[in-house]
C-alpha cells in the first residue's frame, strides 16, 4: 500500500488521486487508497495493476485500475464486455463506445435490486484502464454529478504503463 486514506483535496474539493506507481490521476469526492498488486499467472505471466480506490459509508465506491498488458495478453473485447453484462444477474441500462483522446472507450451503466455501477473501460496503448463508481440506487440523484466529475476528473500522466515506477527504476 503506497498510501492509506489519502486526503489531500484539489481546488474543487473533491480528492486529488494520482496513482503512485501507475501513469493515471483523477479526483475522488472522498479519500483513497492508492496501491499496487503484482500476481503471477501461469498462462500470461507476470499481472501488475496500480489502483486507486475509496469506499464510504453511504454506499458510494470509486476504483480506477490500470492493468498493464504484456505481449501475452489482450484488450478485453468491447462486445464481449456487453453480452458478459446482458448475461448476469443486474441489469445492463445502456452502453456508449467513444474515445478517450484517440483511445477506444466503453461506458456501461448497470443496476441491479440496490446498487448501481457506471463502468468505463479505456484501451491505452500498452494497458487497460477501469473506471468504476457504485452506488446505492437510494442515491440515484446525486449519482450524475459524482459520475460526471470523477470521469471527466480521469487524466494519463503518460501513455506509457506504469510510468512512476518506471522511471524510478530507471534513476535507481
């Protein structure tokens, strides 16, 4: 864990997220954590992720993940992404495909009996982004401001993955 309950705001008063180790920033409305989670798999190697994440108590989350990928891997398959959430139990309310800069970008917004998720999945050049904010649907009128800023709020500080951590291991 590179920080606990960060809590350093922005000059809108929301949280200032920038990732440790990963090559993102945004603004959160409530303090994070901010950590990064090596694992092995058998089939594509090494996985490193950089995420940022807050919870509260009134039922709001907010995680950003940035996956790296490595020569073994794919981008996940935007209509893919859709069957798999027409498949389950909560209830697909719509997609959107756009672009982030000039990177691909799927929106999804689901609910299902008490929650509800905005999902935004970025295709960068060597890693995927995931931004997630969920919510209770007894929240719901609030939920468009918090979606509208975090996302907009959602900056690359380098096209390259894990940037920090890189050059850190560059100057050592």
């Amino acid at each position: 864990m590179h920080r606990e309950q960060a809590d350093t705001k922005d000059d809108s008063g929301w949280y200032f997220a920038e990732s440790t180790e990963g090559s993102f920033s945004s603004s959160l409305p409530i303090p994070f954590n901010d950590f990064t989670i090596l694992a092995d798999d058998p089939n594509v190697g090494q996985i490193r992720t950089y995420i940022v994440g807050a919870k509260n108590t009134e039922g709001y989350k907010f995680t950003i993940t940035e996956m790296e990928l490595n020569d073994k891997m794919h981008f996940p398959n935007f209509e893919n992404l859709i069957s798999e959430f027409q498949d389950k139990d909560s209830e697909l309310i719509s997609h959107t495909e756009e672009e982030y800069g000039s990177m691909p970008c799927l929106t999804l917004n689901t609910k299902n009996e008490s929650m509800g998720a905005f999902m935004r999945y970025i295709h960068g050049p060597h890693s995927t982004f995931t931004l997630i904010i969920e919510y209770p649907l007894s929240k719901n009128e609030t939920i468009d401001t918090y979606r509208d800023y975090f996302f907009s709020s959602f900056k690359l500080k380098s096209t390259e993955p894990g940037s920090a951590h890189n050059e850190r291991k560059r100057s050592s």
